[in-house]
C-alpha cells in the first residue's frame, strides 16, 4: 500500500490509527533526512521489526537473531528475506517519509524490499507526492493500493463535524472551496476563523505542500487566537474504523492516532521544511514559522518522545538549523547529546552536528559530541582523531561547560584507569550541582558512570551501587531502554564477579519481565543478560548450555562502546578447552582474530587474548607454552578476576602450585570475590595434601566447599585435574555436608564416559554411592527400597567391570 499526498493531508496520522487497530505485529520506520544512504535504511527496517518482534509472541528468533551493525547492508538485506519467509504470523512494515530515501541510495533498499517481498510482510510505503513519482513503475502492478490526496482530503460533512468541535460559524461549503479539503488548511482555518486566503491552495500534484508556510504565516496563524498558536494540529474523523482490504480507501484519521511506540511525528505540520524559491514569503515570515513549530515541538507534547521528557531534540535542533538559529540548535543538542549517543540515533547525531555552520561546527563540545557518536557507531579511529582536535581547540580557549562535556566523553572513550577515575569524580561532582546536568540527561549520565566503572575495573559494590540508582532513576521516568540496560549490567557484573547466586536472581527476573525467549536478550546492549547467564552456566560446569549463548553474542555483536562480543570470544575460548572439542576449540581460536590487540575502552583485551590462548593451548596437550603464557600474565591479571581465576588453573594443573597461590593471593581487595576465594581454597588445600597436613586439607577444602556450593560454582572441581578429584573423594569419606555436591562435580559427562552405560535410573544411584550414604539412606533418599538399589547396584558394577562400591568410584578419577 502507498500513501502519497502533499504535507498536511494527515498521511502519518491516518496510518498510525489504522496501525493501532490491526491484529498482526506493525513495525514502523519513520525516515529522517539523515537516513537517505542503503546501510541507514536497511539498519533502520531491521530495528523497526525486531522492536515490533519484541512485543509479538511468536516466532520472533530469526528477526531478533539479526545483526545490521556488524555485517554488510547487502548480507543484512539477504538475512532479512530469510527471516521473514520463516515467519508464521504476517507482519506489516509502515515505513513512514519513504521519499527521503529517494534523495540518495537509501531507496535501492526499499525497491528491492518491494521486488522480493515475502507473503509474510505486508508493506506500507507513506511519503509525498514525490513518493509517487518514484514508485511510478511499480504502481503500475495491481498489486499495490495507492492513496492519494483525493482519498485524504476531507469532505464537505466531515468538514461541519469538525466544524461543532470547534464551534465555527464558518460555513463547511464554502470552506471546502476555499481549501477543497486540504486538512490543515481546513483546520488552521477553523482555529483561526480566517475566511480566505491570499495564497492559492496547493493542488494534489505539489511534492511537498511548500505553499503551506505562506498560507499559514500571512493568513491563517496571524488572525488566530493566542492560544491557539500552541494548540497541536491533527486530521480528524468521526467514522468507525475497520480493518482494510485489498483495494479499500484509507480512513481518515481520528483525534488521538499516534505511530507506534519509539516514532517521532507532528500530527499536521503547521509549516513545510523552508519556503520553495519563488514563493512571495519573507525570511523573516518563515523563521518565525520554524521557531513556532520548534517550539511547539518542546511544549506541547503532540511529539511521541524518542526518550523520557517529551522532547525531540534531534528534531527540534533541525528546526532551530531551518530557522538560521545556529545557536539554539546547538544548545539543544548540548543539552540531550548524552541520551542520543547512548540510543540509536547516534549516527543522526553526528549528521547533524556536521551541518552546523562556523563558529559553532568549531565549538570544542560539538566536536566532544560528534566524537562520542562516531565511537557508539563504530569509527573509533576517527573518534580518537575528533577527541585530540577537540582538546586542542579547547586549549585555545574553553567555552562554559567544556570540561563536563569532556569529563563525559572521558568515560566513554578513554582507556587509561587514572583519566577515567578522574573524570568520574568530576561527573560525580557534577550532579550536585542542578543546573550542570539537565533532567532530561541525569539517568544517562549515571549510566555512563556506572559502564565506565565496569570497564576500568572499579570494586563491584561501587559498579553495582551505580546501576541500581540508574535502574531506579530509568524506570521512575519511564526510560525502558536505559532501565533494561542497567539490570542487565548488574547481571552481568555479577556473574563477571563470581556472585552467581545474585547474578541468577536478577536473570530470572529479566526473563520475567521481558521474555522467556533468550533471543530477545541481545540488542542495543551488545548482549549482556546473555554474557551473564553464559557466564553462570560456565562456572555451574554446563557448558552445553553457555555455548548457544555465546554465538548469540558473537553473531548479534555490534560495533559499538560494549565490546561485549570480545568479552564473550574470551568465555567461548574457555568453555571450548573445558570441553575439549577440536571443531569448538578451532573455532575459538578463529574468533579470537576478531579481539583487539591492544587495551580499548579499557578492556584488557591483550591480557584475554593470552589467557585465552594459554587454555587453548593446555587443551590441545601444548601445555609448556600454556604455562609460559601463564606465567608471563600473572601480575596483568591480578587485575582480572576472572582471567585470574582460569589461568591459576593453568599453573596448578602445570604443577606450579607455588605460582598459582601467589596470583590468586595478590589480587587485593578481589580475593573475596567468591570463584577468586574458591580457587584460592583449593589451590591451599593442594599444597596441604602434599606436605601431609591432612587435617589442615580437609578444613581447608570445606571452606571451598561452603563459598562453592553456596554460590553453584562447579567448574573449578570439575576440569579433570586428577589430583583434585582424588581430594575431593578422599573428602567425601573424611565427611562433609557437600555429598550431593561433590558427587555432581565428580560425574563425567564427557561424551567417551563409560558412565553412558548406565541407565538414566542407575546414573542417579551412581551418583548417591559416591557419597558417605548407606544404601538404606540411599534408598530412602530415592523413594524406593534397599532391594531395587541393590539391584541397580549389581547392574553397575557389572557395566563398569568393578566389584565394590570403592572400584566403582576410584574408576572414574
């Protein structure tokens, strides 16, 4: 379906109400003028049906699985068509302001969208005259229902019903001649009372309606009531909807209509975009015009926010630029840059910040700004080069507010831990002062805070601290994006720190909240809840589980300030060992090509690279190299928890008992995080067994045991080192509370376990004569009888070729 008429026929409006009545998911795509170039637009279709997957039931994984950051425009068009023809529920795709993309590359996409278009998309194409005119071949084809300005225009009758809403006297006859029908002259001139204009009316056959701002500045809006130059201005209709078919006309729009959720509209424009050459309208006439919608855009609330506020400002901005008030854009883009750059108008932002003219394309803030969008996009050279010119110019003279705006873009761009900290004390010092940091961009940053925080390491309570008040702040203001994101970096800052108790928690509570689909769990936040929850099932030793979960990181990663796709290439390297898989581990060791190798945005990613090569490398029997590369990152991932806590694995299982307890014993304040306590723990108790201090091993183990079993950390009983699988069996019969426990790191679930023998039913009596149980306490524990555990024990023993309970549990260390 195509909707093409003049500005001011209601187009938006008339299709927002009709999109609100229809049963089936509608994805909307409002294009702006940034968004004329192939990749803009393919990204701009992918987001708009993944959010409107979001909210579907259904078969949604294929269209979330998408990733148009991180690959081609071309290979995300291709995935797209595929993803689509695997729907089961139709979807309709509006794309509103379809003939911007006319002015670049931008409508190859939507052609090609149009040529391939599976039985499962329904299109909606709203946009000018000029849409028309670049879709003239395709209209030809009976496919397609046009809507045009005749089908929009209103009616005599709907003329007088609009006519008692606002208790005119005009008469609906000779309005409609005046206007013949054109809905916003009809509407300014109710409002106004005006009873003829100097200016012709546009005919259906105007591109864009530019006559509209001489009409409504030298004959309409003069002559209205004060009052009602702030009033929003909206098509109206009093007739039912219904759901359309093939070939009916569109009905009109009704008061209260508004795209979808995330669109940013003006009901009826009051003015076009600038006055057409040739049209007898002043530049002043058409500033004040701009400056009317400009600010009616900030007061009025006929704008659905892209955030929390109310407010547009990338469009505002533009409006202040189209009224050759350079500076008023500026301030408007200084005071909301933060949230742009965090959303998914970063690259919107850098555009408008390059068409600012001199003094204010210079401004040292403006460039701060562009830089920050070019590293969320992914142009982090560039980024950098933008950072230096800015302080460069700043060092010939700083305009007021410079070093917040710098202090912030510390925090998302630097590396260095020192610069970092102190920026964030200047931020910090920042939100006492009211006036530093507006309303509108206080939650976003305090969630520049807190991610600058992770990056650089700070002690996980303070982390924590700052995302729960970014959580907190986000949802009192419904702001769902930046909320979503803090509760998924506290899951993940949490499983990063061992904490998994805490960490499921707050998983399970992001599954209930936003989907139990984890394909729902990757996005704008580079994949976080999934990290987490890979995370946590590493450390529970289901490493089956943690895999799926990482490729959906890796394939849905996005260039952007996360860089949680580096982080989970490290997890993959260190699961693929743990399983010992050559194809897995091939993999991993392919991935790791796409890490950076050197720190950025400080992540230690040459400190993850070897840490991941020194596991891959003990997995693949080169364990001298694995333990020279350990050895050589030990003081580097002192600072590492995590990293630290793999590689003393490295150096236990390599025999240097010694090293191990030194890394993990320096650590400072990160020894008490709980996988960095259990690590340490069994490393002690190690080297007790081995001076003959028994007593002292088995005190020692239980310690670990008590953090492990407390927390669901498996792994560290679990990587096949024989040494410690003897102590924990010799633990079971020193006694311990962790029978069930131990007994559940001491099953072998490799695929060669002679374990696979065993029926499912005489797996979990296995399991039970690995503890301290006697059979009669094993048998109340099952619910059965002593005499069927008795006989699912002979049946053990022969499959295993043992004789004794002893045998059978010794043959598996």
């Amino acid at each position: 379906m195509v909707v093409s008429a003049p500005a001011g026929y209601g187009k938006t409006v008339a299709v927002a109400a009709w999109a609100a009545q229809q049963a089936t998911p509608v994805a909307w795509l409002r294009l702006t003028s940034f968004d004329t170039d192939r990749s803009r637009v393919i990204q701009g279709i992918v987001r708009a049906l993944q959010a409107a997957a979001q909210e579907s039931v259904a078969d949604r994984s294929e269209v979330l699985a998408l990733a148009p950051l991180r690959n081609s425009a071309e290979e995300v068009a291709r995935q797209l068509l595929f993803a689509l023809e695997a729907l089961e529920t139709p979807v309709t795709l509006v794309i509103d302001d379809a003939h911007r993309a006319a002015e670049g590359t931008g409508f190859a996409v939507i052609e090609a969208l149009i040529a391939s278009r599976p039985d499962t998309l329904r299109l909606v194409l709203v946009g000018t005259s000029r849409l028309g005119i670049a879709l003239a071949g395709h209209l030809l084809t009976p496919s397609f229902t046009v809507l045009a300005a005749q089908e929009l225009a209103f009616t005599v009758e709907e003329i007088a019903s609009l006519r008692a809403l606002t208790a005119d006297p005009a008469d609906p006859v000779k309005v409609f001649a005046e206007t013949q029908g054109w809905p916003i002259a009809v509407r300014v001139m109710l409002l106004s009372g005006a009873r003829r204009c100097a200016v012709p009316m546009p005919t259906p056959r105007c591109w864009c309606g530019s006559t509209c701002v001489t009409i409504c500045s030298r004959c309409c809006l003069p002559n209205s009531a004060p009052s009602s130059s702030t009033r929003p201005l909206s098509t109206s209709c009093p007739a039912a909807w219904r759901r359309p078919s093939p070939g009916d006309r569109m009905p009109k729009p009704t008061w209260t209509a508004a795209p979808p959720r995330g669109c940013s509209w003006i009901g009826t424009r009051a003015s076009a975009e600038r006055s057409t050459a040739g049209t007898p309208s002043s530049p002043g006439i058409a500033r004040r015009s701009h400056v009317w919608r400009t600010r009616h855009v900030g007061t009025t609330g006929c704008v659905v926010p892209h955030g929390p506020g109310g407010e547009a400002p990338l469009l505002a901005a533009e409006r202040w630029l189209a009224a050759s008030d350079p500076g008023e854009a500026t301030r408007v883009i200084l005071a909301s840059w933060v949230r742009l750059v965090l959303g998914s108008e970063a690259a919107s932002l850098d555009g408008l910040c390059a068409t600012l003219p001199e003094p204010y394309a210079s401004d040292p803030r403006v460039i701060l700004v562009r830089a920050c969008a070019q590293d969320q996009i992914g142009e982090e050279k560039v980024a950098r080069m933008h950072f230096a010119h800015a302080e460069a110019v700043a060092g010939k003279g700083a305009p007021d507010g410079y070093d917040l705006v710098h202090a912030i873009a510390c925090l998302i761009l630097r590396d260095d831990r020192a610069e970092v900290f102190a920026a964030g004390e200047l931020v910090r010092s920042a939100f006492i002062d009211e006036a530093a940091i507006t309303a509108s961009e206080h939650v976003a940053v305090l969630y520049v805070l807190a991610w600058a925080h992770m990056r650089v390491r700070s002690a996980p309570d303070r982390i924590l601290e700052l995302l729960t008040a970014t959580q907190r702040e986000a949802e009192a203001i419904d702001d769902a994006d930046l909320a979503t994101r803090a509760h998924r970096h506290r899951a993940l800052t949490l499983a990063w720190a061992g904490m998994l108790a805490q960490s499921r928690e707050v998983v399970a509570e992001i599954q209930a909240r936003e989907s139990m689909d984890p394909a729902t769990w990757t996005g704008a936040d580079g994949g976080t809840g999934e990290l987490a929850a890979a995370i946590i099932a590493y450390w529970e030793d289901d490493l089956d589980a943690a895999l799926p979960r990482l490729d959906r990181v890796i394939r849905n990663g996005s260039a952007s300030i996360m860089g949680i796709d580096g982080a989970a290439r490290l997890i993959l390297a260190i699961v693929a060992a743990s399983a010992r898989r050559a194809p897995l581990m091939r993999r991993a060791a392919q991935e790791l090509i796409a890490v950076p190798r050197q720190d950025l945005h400080g992540w230690s990613w040459p400190a993850f690279r070897q840490c991941a090569l020194a596991v891959l490398d003990e997995a693949a029997g080169r364990r001298e190299r694995a333990l020279k590369i350990a050895q050589d990152l030990t003081e580097q991932a002192k600072a590492l928890p995590l990293v630290a806590v793999v590689l003393s694995g490295v150096l236990r299982r390599g025999n240097d008992l010694r090293g191990a307890l030194a890394l993990l014993e320096g650590m400072g304040h990160y020894r008490e995080l709980p996988h960095v306590r259990v690590a340490g723990l069994t490393t002690s108790a190690l080297v007790h067994r081995r001076r003959g201090a028994i007593e002292l091993m088995h005190e020692t183990i239980e310690r670990a045991l008590d953090v492990a079993s407390a927390e669901g950390i498996r792994r560290p009983f679990c990587d096949g080192e024989l040494e410690i699988r003897e102590l924990l069996t010799e633990h079971i019969a020193w006694g311990t509370p962790h029978d069930d426990f131990i007994a559940a790191c001491l099953s072998d679930r490799s695929d060669g376990s002679v374990l696979n023998t065993l029926s499912e039913r005489e797996r979990a009596v296995f399991e039970q004569l690995r503890t301290n149980r006697t059979m009669q306490e094993v048998a109340d524990l099952m619910g059965v009888s002593i005499n069927t555990v008795k006989t699912h024990q002979r049946a053990i023993y022969r499959k295993l070729g043992v004789t004794s309970r002893r045998e059978a549990v010794r043959l598996l260390l």
